[in-house]
C-alpha cells in the first residue's frame, strides 16, 4: 500500500514536470527519470499519458515526437484489423506459420492469435497481414489514425522496415483509446485484443503490453515497449523506445519501463 509519505512525493513529481519546459506540449519528466536510461546504458525515450487529463510526460520530449517504424508492437493494431475485417474470426483460431524455417524455433508451428502475440510470432503475423490485404489495411490504418498511415508496396513487411512509423506519443495516444475501448471499432474486438495484451497483475492493478524490436545488422537496434496500467480505477497509457547496442539489452527493456511506472505512480 502506497504510504502518504510517497504519495505526496509522486504528487509533487508531477507538480515539476508539469511546469517544466515542454516539447509540442508534452511536460518534460524529472532528471532523475532520464537517468534510469543512463544506468541502462542506452538512450531513449519514455512517455506516459493520462487519457482523464490528456496530459503527457516524457523523457526526451522531442525524442517522444519522432516517428519510428513500430516493429513488432505493431501486433496490436495488426490483430484490431484482423478481427474487425473478419480476415481472422477470433483470437483462438490457430494460424498457419508457413513452413519455412525461423530465426527462433518456437515461431515454427501454427498457433492462436493470443499465443502468436504472447511469443511474438513474426511469420503468424506476417500471414494475417496478408489475408487482411493491402487495400483493407490502408483504410483501417486512415480510420485508426495510426501513426504515418502508410502501407507502402510489401503488406508483410511495412512496420518491420517501413514505410510504416509512429512517434512514442502516438503509441501512448492510440493506446488509451483501445483501454477505454473509444477506437471506432467494434467494442468485442477492442475486449479481445486487450484480453490477449495482459502480461501481468499486481495487488490490484494491471499491466498490458507488448514489445518490439526492429534488428540492426551487427546486433541491437530499436528496442520498444508501450501498454497501459490500470490502477485505483485511472488508466495510463505509456510507450518507451530505445537504442540498443547488443542485443542483451532487449532484456531491459520491460523492466525499464516497469521503473519509470513505479516512480510516476502509475505501477
């Protein structure tokens, strides 16, 4: 249980973020929240939004306004188009990987949506895209308003290797439209797509998400992790991007996040 003591301390963190200087009106977050990145050894970016307020804040302000590709975090929106369109029927039906060898051996099996998001299933997803088809996802991405909207010519690859890109505020923005279920989709959908999004549960609170990692060659690159939390009835939607330079650093990510959760008052 959260004492007044921190209660009054989280209180006036939010108090001095939100009157510090501010990048395209997202609050920049304490110094001592950017450090966290340091003592990970990478630079990046982390935002959290309050959906109630429609207040962010971040570290690295401009850095949260700069569009990426979206890499495997793309799920999300992949699976709310997949159901909404009818391409898949439900989140259990099992999906086919193709056949063809993977760089990760358990992605070499047919399996649900709600285990393909789980194990982050590449080729799984790769199939969806194509049965959604390349007209249907244009038009859910513009009905979406998700990120750049752009599709470019390959429906299999576009958020692994672009034209797709989304900033870490439009993450946090989208996000807390499908926790409070107001995307103009239909509302099972949203339901089914949060359900499969759960990774954990803590003395009341929730925690939904999912991570993404666009490879660079050599090891590394762009390392993602955004959701939301649900605590004391108020949700917090949040996205972090980093750099990474090895591949170990994957690992961080998450429990990277979970930090700055905690010490924003939201996990």
């Amino acid at each position: 249980m959260t004492s007044l003591k921190d209660k009054l301390i989280l209180a006036a963190v939010f108090v001095l973020a939100f009157l510090a200087p501010t990048q395209a009106g997202i609050a920049a977050a304490p110094e001592e929240l950017g450090n966290l990145f340091n003592e990970a050894g990478m630079e990046g970016t982390f935002v959290l939004f309050d959906p109630r307020s429609d207040e962010a804040i971040a570290v690295d302000p401009a850095r949260a306004e700069r569009r990426f590709v979206p890499a495997s975090t793309f799920k999300i929106t992949n699976s709310l188009i997949a159901l909404e369109t009818g391409a898949v029927s439900n989140v259990e039906e099992v999906l086919p990987y193709g056949g063809k060898p993977q760089p990760f051996k358990q992605w070499e099996r047919d399996m649900s949506m709600r285990e393909a998001i789980a194990m982050s299933n590449v080729p799984v997803y790769q199939g969806v895209a194509r049965r959604i088809g390349s007209e249907r996802m244009r038009e859910m991405l513009q009905r979406l308003g998700y990120g750049n909207g752009e599709t470019g010519d390959v429906i299999d690859r576009f958020w692994l290797d672009g034209p797709l890109e989304i900033s870490a505020i439009e993450q946090t923005k989208f996000l807390a439209r499908l926790a409070q279920g107001t995307l103009p989709l239909s509302p099972g959908v949203q339901q089914s797509v949060r359900d499969i999004l759960l990774l954990e549960e803590k003395d009341g609170a929730r925690l939904y998400g999912k991570t993404g990692w666009a490879f660079a060659e050599g090891g590394g690159g762009l390392g993602w992790f955004v959701g939301w939390t649900e605590k004391d009835g108020n949700v917090h939607s949040f996205a972090l991007n980093v750099d990474m330079t090895e591949d170990a650093q994957a690992a961080l990510r998450i429990p990277l996040a979970k930090q700055l959760l905690e010490r924003l008052g939201a996990w």
